[in-house]
C-alpha cells in the first residue's frame, strides 16, 4: 500500500513521468547481505534491474537506511526509465534522492524533498565537484559507487535537483523540464544547458553553493 501511495504522490508532483511501465515490477527484500551476495556481487545495498518481461528491485532489510527509502529510490528509476531516454545520471540519483524521503503522514499529507543529513554532512566536509564535473559522470565513472550511495556524486546531485526543485519558490523547475526534453532530443550538454537555463555554469554553480 505505501508503494502504491508513493506512486500516486509521485504522480502528482512530477507530472511528466509515465507511470504505465510494459512490464511487472517485484520488490525482493533479503534478510541480511549475507543471503543478499549470491545474487549482488558488487555487494550494493540495493539495486533495479529491468528486464524484457520482469522488473525488480533488490534491497536487504539490514542496511543503514530505511527500507521503504530504498525501495522509493529505486521505484524512482523505473518511473524515468518509463519516460524517457538519455536521461542524465546526476538527474536520475539525484531524483531518486529527493524523493527517497517520501512520508505520508495520517494518509493524507505528502512530505518529499526532506533534507539528508549524511548528504549535508558531506557537502560541508568535502569539495563539490565543478558542475561540468558532476554532468559527465556516468555509471562507469569512477565518482559513481551505486554501493554506498554516500560519496559526493549523491549528495551533490541530491542537491542540486533540490535546488532546481524548491529552491528561489521552483523558479527553476520549469527550466529543469527544458534540459531534459533537449537532452533526451540528443542535444550536447552544454547546448541544452544554455538554451534551457538562459545562463553559465559557473553562475548556477555560485546558486548551488549559496542555496548548500
């Protein structure tokens, strides 16, 4: 049921996503790493794997986070990849971050976007990567650890899609919406970025830092 109100929440706040996927998804929860390794070799905490008939999300019940914010994160994945393609790997973890946090309180009110702290405490500790940096990263970058989900290429995306989301009263969500319709349409990054923006990198840089 709270999938299923995620779901419907999730609708309502972004809604471009498509939400009709071709196939079934299964939650399969293990009990501990240790009966999760046969089938997660690279030791994640959790992960979604598409298939051509079958969808599945992975978790193990014994992990630092709570399990339904893994599941929301990784239902996150499945709603884009219903959407669309090309769609950038700072955007889709970032997403999934923002809305990991989803809370329904008495069935009634919808709580998304709360703040992380293990995200906070590592903007503030570590250096934020350039945004031309953290753009080009993809799932073979070494900055990308799909197993942690704590180093900085998370915490910065989280941010900045919470910025683009929430921050200046959502002046800039509209303008996220531009840059994933140009690059789904193939244009380059720093094309779609301008067009979409209507300014430089290094001016939303100084944005991201100040709202941080």
């Amino acid at each position: 049921p709270q999938r299923e109100q995620f779901r419907g929440g999730f609708k309502k706040l972004l809604s471009f996503a498509k939400f009709d996927s071709p196939v079934p998804t299964t939650v399969v929860v293990f009990k501990s790493m240790s009966s999760y390794k046969p089938f997660n070799p690279k030791n994640y905490y959790a992960y979604f794997q598409k298939g051509p008939d079958q969808n599945y999300v992975t978790l193990t019940a014994d992990g630092r986070k709570n399990a339904f914010a893994v599941i929301y994160h990784e239902y996150v994945h499945i709603m884009l990849n219903n959407t669309s393609r090309n769609v950038p790997t700072w955007f889709n973890e970032g997403l999934a971050e923002y809305y990991s946090t989803f809370l329904i309180e008495d069935d009634r009110k919808v709580h998304v976007g709360e703040l992380i702290p293990d995200h906070l405490q590592t903007l503030r500790q570590a250096k934020l990567y350039p945004l031309r940096t953290l753009f080009a990263i993809n799932h073979d970058s070494p900055e990308f650890d799909e197993g942690k989900k704590r180093g900085m290429f998370y915490a910065e995306s989280w941010a900045l899609v919470h910025y683009l989301m929430l921050g200046n009263s959502g002046q800039r969500v509209d303008q996220l919406g531009k840059y994933l319709e140009l690059i789904a349409a193939n244009t380059s990054i720093e094309e779609a970025f301008k067009l979409a923006f209507q300014t430089d990198m290094d001016s939303l840089e100084k944005e991201l830092r100040k709202y941080i």
